[in-house]
C-alpha cells in the first residue's frame, strides 16, 4: 500500500483540522497510555505506532500514515551516514510531523502533545492501513502456544479467524511470527509483556471456544506473564469458564492443573525479571495497603504516607489507607473524563440492565460485604447486612430510572413550532462518604449518578475502606468491582482514598461539575462553601440529632423496643439514631422498663453471632464519648444506666461503651448541644406537646424526629408544626425508600437538591430545552426569524 496522496489547498487543511491530537492526560501505566492515544487516533483517521521507547521513563508515539516499508538491505558502497539519511527518508515515521510524548513521573505516565498536526489526510478506511494485518498480542502468545502443539499456519489462521472474523492477515504473516518467534526477535516484545487479567480471560475464551481445553490449561500456566498462586491459577481459570457457561469437570481441571505444574520449569534466582511471579505491590504489604480504583483496574498509589486501618473491636491494624498522591487523583480524574463521552451515548436501557446486575451481584456477596463492614467498623453483622440492603434498594431503584428522566413536550407553541426539555448528564461527578455506612452511603450515591450518564469519583472514609486481608478491598473497592463484573466500563467509576489534600481536589478541580457530600458539621460546612464558590452542584447532609417525642397513650412495649433499637443500634453511630427522647408527662413510668430493656443488650464484637451493639469506631471517639456523657452528669443530668466502663471478655481492649442513658438532660447542657454519635440515649421531659415541638424545632440540627402516640390528633398537630426534613409516627428512624427520596432541614442539609429519588436525578442531571420548526420556510417570509409567540 503507497502513502495516502495528500491534496492542497483548503482542502489539506480541512482534513487537518479534522485529524484531531488526544487530549493530554494522566495514566495508570504505559499501556493505558498507548491505548489511549491508539483509540483516539482512529477515531479521528490515522494511526499511532511507538517511534521511541524506554520503557520505564518514556514512549514517544508517532503518526504511522501506512507508507512503504523501508528497505532493510545494504546498497553496496554505501557509507553509514547514507545508509541513515536513507533509512530516515523511507521511514513511514517522519512523513508525518504529530508527535506525542509519555513520560513517567511519580509512578505515573503523563502524557503531552509536541507536534498535533498532520500533512496528509485523515484515512477513510482504517482497515486498508497495514496495521490492520498486525496480530495482536494476545493472537501472538496463541500462534506460540498453538505452533507448540504441531498445528500449522493455515490451521492456526483458521483458528484465530474463529474468534476474530475481521482478522486480516495472511498464512504469510503467520510463517514471518513464527520465524521472529524461532529466532527469538519477539521475546521481548511480546511475551515478556504484563498482560493483564481481562487480556488473559479473553484468551482463556478464545481457546476454549477452539475446543483446545489442553491448550487452554497450557497457555494459561505457560504463560511467563501470569503471576500468581496455583490457588489463584484455579479459580480463575473456574469462574471463567463459569462466566461463559462453559462446563467443564473440576477434576479434568485440576488433572490439567496437576500435569501442568509438574512440567513446568524451575525459575532460578538470576532468571530475566520479566518471568518472576509477583502479587500486585499493595497485597506484597503487611498490612496489605487499600489501592486506589482508576480506570477499571486496582491501583497501589505511590504514597510514602498512609493511615492505619483498625479492626475497633481488636486494635488490630487490618490494613492501611494510602494518602493518594495529586497525580493519582488527576488520573482518576482524567479516567472519569475519558470515559464520560462513551458512557453518555450509552443508551439508558442498557445502562440500566448493569444496574440489574449488580444488585444480583451485591446479593450475592452480601455475606463478604457485611464482613468487611464489621471487621472494620465494629457494627454487628445484622446491622452491616442492613447497611448493605438499605443501599441496595437504590441500586434497584437505579433499574427503572428511564422512566424517572422522561422530558416533557408541547406541540405547536407558535404556528409550526414545538418545543420539548431533555435531562443530560453533567459529566464528572464526586462524592465523599462517611464512616458510619461503609456501603450504603456510597450506594446512595454513585448508582443513580451513572445510571443517568455520569462519570464518578468516590472518596471513601479513611477508617472504613476496605479489610484488605479479607476481602481485597473491602466495601467500597468490592463495591466497585461488582460494578465493573457487571459491565462498568472502565473509568466510569474511580475510588481515591485520602484526608484533607483529596476533598480540596475534588473542591477545586474544574472536571468535577457536582459534589455530595454525607459526613460531620464542619467538614460539611467546608466542603459546600468552598465547592459552591467555584461553582460546582453541591449537596451536603450534616449534622445529626433527632428526637423521639413521647406521648403519654403511647404503646409501651413498641415504644420502648423502638427507642432501644434505634438509640444503641449501630452503637449509635449513624446519621438517623433516635438519641434525644422528650417524655411528655415525665420520663417516671418509662424509666425502669427502658432501663431494663438497654441493660439486656448483647454488647461484644459485631462478628460473635448474638451480638447486639458493637464498639465505637476508634479510642479517640470512645473518649470523645464518655467526656460528653461526664460533662452532662457535671451539668446536672442523671446517669440512670452506665456503660462507660464495660469490660468484654475476649476484647478487653476494644473500643465498647455500653448502652448509656441520662435523664433530666436539659437545651442548656453541653451533651445536647454536641452530636454525641455513640450509644447514648438522653431523656428529656415536656408537660405538654407544644412544649416537646418547641424543644425539637429549637435544636439546631433538623435531620428527622419522631412521635410515639395513639392520638391522630397529636400525630397530625407533630406532623404539621415540627421543623424536620423527616418525620416518623410511631415508626422509630423515619428513612423512606429511595423513590421518595431522603430530605433534610436546613442547617443539616446545605444545598438545593437532596439524595436519590427524584431529587437525586434532579440533581445528577440537567434540564435542556429544544425549540424546533421543520414547516417548509419561504426564503423572503420574515416572520420565520420572529421568536415564537402565541
């Protein structure tokens, strides 16, 4: 194939401008880079090949216009400097001026545009390029491993043909892979190459879809790229073929497995260290390090520094939270931007059947869900399987979002005009997750942002962000790999972990058009003053302090089981605890049944299986605890029950504060005043209703409240005149279901537009409107540039 003859004149300069360079940005590793620029230079007409490589420091990357390949022989008397003119003339590299450089810097590619301009026109068809008859690498590591079984080209071509019809190469292309392969001029460039799980997954398919399960096993423990444990080996080889629905005897597998291993050379210390087997770097730790999740893959981040991660019922470090690096959160961000293009086209329907998967996913390892909650946070199993179920109910909800993002459409406003509204994604969205829910905040969140065509950032709290030792991970990154099994594309959700530095980027980065935020008063506060003055869509629940109002007809029993469950459930330590109760009429006839009920509470780790209330998440909140409650007994309160100095067998140095409850507790003391966020209940009294309303509408904080009566009367007044954002009657945490959205009162909530529900889509999307006339238009007929009126 000759060089694409370019034209002159505007004509040229057309076609240059529409040959557009990639966008610099931020990469994983090399190969993501190369991919990047490969996949945008197609879209746009020409075709990148390396020019240049280090491969740890640097690639430069060159338009490849399918020129005529360079003669390779030497002229006879022919000096070198000829030979080199010679060479550089003929190359298909140096006809064309765009260039692109990657540099590696901070254990980060970075990529820059030296030269985005062409001299030749854009290719109408990129399969007449020569580098459509390229094998791929995965198609070179099989004509290997199928040349070693006796199989020959044409059979091999035939083959791969199976899996790839558009291949187009010829049995020639196979005899020159094979002689490169016999003198070992490939080694190097294809075999000693990091190939990735997915990479590795889809070859496992391609053989088994040749019939070759021998071949299969073969390649796949061959393969001088692969690393891992024969543990690893097997089950992924077995849930692959179960990701197919291929069937396949577990003991063929494990003979495969068997004879495999026994012939597979010995590595020796001083072997080449492309064929060393390694774990990714964040597990080689102990205690293994979180990774950060950018652009579809685990990442360990470059960070010197990290926070220690402790089991609260232990003090056990269970794992460490890097504090991600600038860079590492631009590339999460530049992922995130690279993938909204795409996912926004995504139709919503199909957006909406990997919402369907997922929540089958999540009810799936429901169980290693709720044990990675508990094992870092402390709450019981029972509570952290609600977490989990509580979140799922948004997942399921983001199911049937296409009828929830329906414009509206008026015909015929002005004589042969209609005009109708659509909703759009915004583009890069983030979010910033406390530690009292490890997965429902965090499902409350980005499911519904990228079902309605976002892209997402989620930075999870650096107390609760995975047990790496037992679920790599742990919630937040699990989370995110259920999505990804469900078909996420890569880059649509990103997880970086970190402290003050990441929510400043997240304030300050341009990319990110809306924030929300679930978490304390003042980081709140923070977050939404400095995300609102660079104007971006911010939403920020803050604050939690709601009361329960007790009537005197109230049922007692469900009246006392309600304020047990909801006051010390969690320890106490989530956004909707009952932890203010105002008896109307006096605390007197409650008190000893209330009392009685606390005190009989199971109080030790949340993994022993009759567990009811669990440690506190950290020493430094138990003592933020007991010095509240101490102030309160200084100020005049009653401590009618004590926890503070709970001893539990087998974990007496956990985090425990028992079931404790004040009365006479008074607007004035500091322990009202203050979010206690712990198993403390405090009791309050009113002598009548208008009193207990007063009392709760005088609270700063305006989550939610509840009344506890028989009286529809009081309930209708409570309902009517209380100044909350939720409101419960006889029910104890007043959480609707997602499709009704979660509201919250100011000053607990800071923004426009709350979470899920509609309120949710209202606020990950935007409204457009059209106005469109399609009546035959006379040229001279001035009243078509009238705006439409009636």
């Amino acid at each position: 194939m000759t060089d694409i003859q370019s034209s002159s004149g505007s004509g040229l300069d057309e076609a240059q401008m529409q040959m557009q360079p990639p966008p610099p940005g931020t990469f994983v590793d090399r190969e993501e880079l190369i991919q990047h620029v490969g996949d945008f230079a197609v879209s746009q007409g020409y075709v990148v090949t390396i020019k240049q490589s280090k491969r740890d420091r640097v690639v430069v990357l060159g338009c490849d216009r399918g020129g005529v390949y360079r003669n390779r022989k030497k002229a006879d008397e022919e000096t070198s400097a000829e030979r080199k003119r010679r060479k550089r003339s003929g190359s298909r590299l140096t006809n064309c001026p765009f260039e692109a450089v990657g540099k590696k810097d901070d254990g980060l590619w970075v990529l820059t545009i030296k030269n985005g301009t062409h001299n030749h026109e854009p290719l109408k068809d990129i399969t007449e390029h020569p580098s459509a008859r390229r094998f791929s690498e995965s198609e070179i590591v099989l004509i290997k491993e199928m040349t070693e079984a006796g199989l020959k080209p044409r059979q091999i071509l035939k083959r791969l043909r199976q899996s790839n019809p558009e291949l187009l190469s010829t049995p020639k292309h196979v005899y020159n892979v094979k002689a490169k392969l016999r003198q070992g001029n490939m080694t190097g460039r294809y075999l000693m190459k990091n190939v990735n799980v997915q990479m590795i997954k889809f070859d496992l398919y391609e053989l088994h879809a040749l019939d070759e399960p021998n071949l299969c096993i073969s390649s796949l423990l061959r393969a001088p790229f692969f690393g891992g444990t024969w543990e690893h080996i097997f089950m992924m080889y077995i849930s692959h073929l179960n990701l197919y629905n291929i069937t396949s005897s577990f003991d063929l597998v494990e003979e495969h497995l068997r004879n495999f291993k026994s012939l597979r050379p010995e590595k020796s210390a001083g072997r080449d260290k492309h064929l060393s087997i390694a774990e990714p770097s964040w597990r080689q730790r102990y205690p293994m390090r979180v990774p950060n999740f950018i652009g579809g893959r685990l990442v360990n981040s470059q960070s010197f520094a990290s926070i220690d991660v402790i089991n609260p019922a232990t003090q056990q470090v269970v794992s460490q939270v890097p504090l991600t690096t600038n860079e590492e959160f631009r590339a999460a961000v530049f992922a995130a931007k690279r993938a909204f293009p795409q996912w926004r086209d995504t139709p919503i329907t199909t957006r909406q059947r990997i919402m369907f998967k997922f929540q089958e996913l999540i009810r799936r390892d429901i169980d290693k869900l709720a044990m990675s909650i508990t094992t870092e946070h402390g709450k019981t199993l029972k509570d952290a399987h609600g977490d989990v179920l509580r979140g799922l109910e948004v997942v399921e909800h983001a199911c049937g979002l296409a009828s929830l993002q329906i414009g509206e459409f008026v015909s015929n406003i002005s004589s042969g005009i209609d005009t109708y509204s659509i909703r759009e994604p915004l583009g890069v969205c983030a979010g910033i997750c406390p530690f009292e829910f490890p997965a429902m905040i965090p499902l409350w969140i980005f499911p519904i942002a990228v079902t309605c065509g976002n892209t997402f950032i989620l930075k999870p709290s650096e107390k609760d962000p995975g047990d790496c030792q037992m679920i790599p991970g742990g919630a937040s990154v699990m989370l995110a790999e259920l999505a990804m099994e469900a078909g996420l594309p890569n880059g649509v959700l990103n997880i970086v972990h970190g402290t003050n530095e990441i929510i400043n980027g997240i304030c300050d980065d341009d990319d990110i058009k809306a924030i929300s935020f679930v978490g304390p008063n003042v980081v709140g506060a923070y977050v939404y003053a400095r995300a609102s003055a660079k104007g971006k869509r911010t939403q920020s629940n803050i604050g939690t302090k709601n009361h329960a109002v007790v009537m005197p007809d109230a049922s007692v029993g469900a009246t006392i089981n309600a304020l047990v469950a909801a006051g010390f459930g969690g320890a106490g330590q989530k956004c909707m605890a009952l932890n203010m109760a105002v008896f109307v009429g006096g605390l007197g006839p409650w008190e000893e049944k209330l009392v009685e009920h606390a005190r009989a509470l199971k109080v030790t780790s949340g993994t022993e299986p009759d567990a009811e209330l669990g440690p506190v998440i950290s020493k430094q909140e138990k003592e933020r605890i007991i010095t509240l409650i101490q102030t309160g007994v200084e100020s005049g309160a009653k401590l009618v029950l004590d926890g503070r100095n709970i001893v539990v067998a087998g974990y007496e140095n956990g985090n425990f504060i028992g079931p404790t409850i004040l009365s006479d507790v008074t607007v004035n003391m500091e322990c009202y005043k203050e979010d206690i966020f712990g198993p403390v209940l405090l009791c309050m009294q009113a002598d009548s209703i208008e009193e207990a309303i007063n009392i709760v509408n005088g609270n700063k904080y305006s989550n939610g409240a509840s009344i506890f009566t028989t009286s529809g009367v009081a309930a209708r007044k409570f309902q009517t005149e209380v100044e909350v954002g939720q409101v419960g009657i006889n029910v104890p945490i007043s959480v609707p279901l997602p499709f009704s959205s979660f509201i919250s009162a100011k000053p607990s909530f800071a923004g426009d537009v709350n979470f899920d529900g509609k309120a949710g889509i209202q606020f990950y999307t935007q409204v457009k409107t059209v106005t469109q006339q399609w009546r035959d238009l006379v040229s001279d007929d001035s009243s078509s540039h009238l705006l439409p009126s009636s």
